[in-house]
C-alpha cells in the first residue's frame, strides 16, 4: 500500500550535512489498541492522552554519502552507549519508509537517543522513540522542501511514526490524540492520529498520570507478538466491537466532565487488554502480583473516600494511577503513603497530560 499524498515530488534544496533534535513524549491509551492488520493499520480504533514528562529526546545528525549504496548507513545510541540491537528494527522502519523518504539512502544517519524513564517497562517507548525519529526525519524533509505546512508535517510524521510503532502515531500532538478511522470522530484516520477535535471538560484538563513502576525489566512477551495473537483470537471481533463502542461513548464523558463513567470506561479497557492476553494461543500474563495489589488498593481507597482515582495499564505490570487536578493532594498523598511500597525500588514517575513533541 504506497499512498501518492505522503511521496514527496519538490526536494529542490541541497543539504550536505546538518541536525535535528526532537523530544517526543509518551502516550497511555484510554481506549487501547490490540491487534493490527498490514501495513500497522489498527483493527481498531484508540485514543490516548499524550504525557509530559516520560519522553524520548533524539538527535539526528546527517552527513551526504555521495556515493550511491544499496543499505542504510546509520549508527545508533542510546545514553551514549551505541546499541547494535536497536539497528534491525530501525532498518525495517527505514524499508517501510523509504518510498516516503527517497533521500533516505543519500545520508548517513547518527541517532543518539535518550528516555526520561526506564526502556521496556510498559510505558510506551517505541511511541516516543518512534515519534522523536520520525519528526527529525521530517525536519530534513523540510530542510529539503521549505514549502512543506505545519499541518503537512505533522501528518505526515504521524504517519511515517505508525509505520515503526502503531502507538507512536498518537504521541506527535496533545492533549488527546484518537487514532483510526471512526464514524464518531471527524477526520480520523487510520494512516495518523489526529488532535482530538471534541469539546473537552475542565475535569480532564490537566489530569495526573503517577506511574507505579512494579517491573523495569523486559516484557516476556513483546507487543509485536501480542498484537499478531489477535489474529485468530476467539475474542478478536468482540473486542473491536467494544473498542469502538467505547470511542463513541467516551465522547460523551470527555464533553460532560462525567468522571465516574471516565473510570468505568478506561478500567473496563485496561483489564480488557489484559483478558485478550490470558485468552490468546500461546496466552501469557504481564500483570505482577503487585500489579493486583495496587489494583485492590485503589478500588478500596476509592470506595471509602469518594475520590475519582482511576488506573489503567499499558502491555505490562506496571500502573497508570490517573486522577483529576482538583484532587490531586489527597490522591498523591494516598499513592505515597500506601502505593509506593508495590515498585519495584521504591520508584514512580509523576507525571501529567502534555501537548506533544517539540523541536529543540
């Protein structure tokens, strides 16, 4: 599937050699994504909010080969340190877009790259890794064809970022980001993730996200392979019933300001991602046992307090505790007091709702 709108037909300019830097955040969906057709076009459609201070700072640097070669020349660093073992899934995202980026083969490449928060430990950094490099490889397009238009550019960066990580499609803008085409939502698409364009209550401005770190290590299973078992999964059509059902009625709660539906909803997601897991062939368990402890933890504080605090999960052990501004010091106060003790470490991330990438 090659789309004509994103082959650029105007690179007048020439460029020898330069940079680009980019930090690009993390996303945690609300309505998840699980399952994927060709291409990484979603089996359905998702929305998330866009963090703030879990993100991927990368810096492109990028010389003229002036030589014709038939691979990729590029190097990659993570903190400094190169990293061989992230070389073939950037190769694959550069075979996939290279009709999109024909001058991808006329540079050799330096990616140093650096994360706020610990790799692999279920907050999303291929979204924000992918992201960050694609917007860096924009920002040459654009040094390329200076007529290129914001809204252009971050289309297609989206686009290019779906192409290495389908998540990373909603970590270019902020605060919420839907992606995949729904009849609910206007300008939604599955090639890139749109702003979400709706009413949104003074509830959901400036929502918490304290992320609870109960594993740092690597996932026994990656999310490429858990999105590839919903292939001939028994649940697969139900659930992308329900994940569009849910698009149309978190519209509603968003405009409403209806924070205990807000919870029903995203709750019902997280522990539906998980169910997909446990009942795919081979089926496999992220969730820890600390993972179910702060989960009854916040159930119960909930129940005797009245407070709107919430959790959902990415493909790991480890919690979104998510909760609203105007609640925020009694909520952080219960996470540090009784939640804390579940890290692993002892370690958390505070963090909160973000507005996207910035060039730097």
């Amino acid at each position: 599937m090659t789309l004509n709108q994103y082959i650029p037909t105007n690179l007048t300019k020439e460029i020898n050699k330069g940079e680009a830097i980019w930090t690009s955040p993390s996303n945690i969906a609300l309505v998840k994504y699980w399952g994927k057709k060709k291409h990484q076009i979603p089996e359905n459609q998702s929305i998330s909010f866009t963090l703030d201070a879990c993100k991927t700072k990368t810096k492109l640097s990028y010389e003229k080969t002036n030589k014709v070669i038939d691979n990729y020349s590029f190097d990659v660093y993570l903190d400094g340190e190169e990293k061989l073992d992230f070389k073939p899934k950037i190769n694959t995202f550069f075979e996939r877009i290279e009709v999109y980026l024909p001058f991808l083969k006329d540079y050799h490449f330096k990616i140093e790259t650096s994360n706020t928060f610990p790799h692999s430990s279920g907050i999303a950094s291929s979204a924000s890794g992918m992201s960050a490099l694609a917007l860096c490889l924009m920002s040459l397009e654009k040094e390329l064809n200076p007529e290129i238009t914001q809204e252009y550019f971050n289309e297609k960066a989206s686009f290019l970022a779906r192409l290495g990580s389908g998540s990373a499609s909603r970590s270019i803008e902020g605060d919420l980001v839907v992606w995949g085409a729904h009849k609910a939502i206007e300008g939604s698409s599955d090639l890139y993730g749109i702003k979400y364009p709706y009413k949104v209550h003074d509830n959901f401005k400036n929502y918490h996200d304290t992320i609870l770190l109960v594993d740092k290590g690597e996932k026994q299973v990656s999310s490429t392979v858990g999105h590839n078992l919903m292939y001939n999964h028994p649940f697969a059509k139900t659930r992308f019933k329900q994940a569009e059902e849910n698009i149309t009625n978190i519209k509603g709660i968003l405009e409403t300001g209806d924070l205990d539906g807000f919870i029903a909803l995203i709750e019902s997601e997280a522990l539906t991602l998980h169910a997909m897991m446990m009942t795919s062939m081979p089926y496999f368990i992220l969730m820890k046992p600390n993972t179910l402890e702060i989960i009854d933890k916040i159930w119960a504080f909930r129940k005797e307090t009245g407070l709107h605090i919430s959790f959902t999960l990415d493909a790991g052990a480890n919690v979104h505790v998510l909760y609203p501004e105007k609640e925020a010091e009694a909520i952080y106060d219960f996470i540090k007091t009784e939640l804390v003790a579940y890290c692993q470490n002892g370690h958390y991330i505070c963090d909160r709702i973000g507005f996207g990438a910035k060039q730097l």
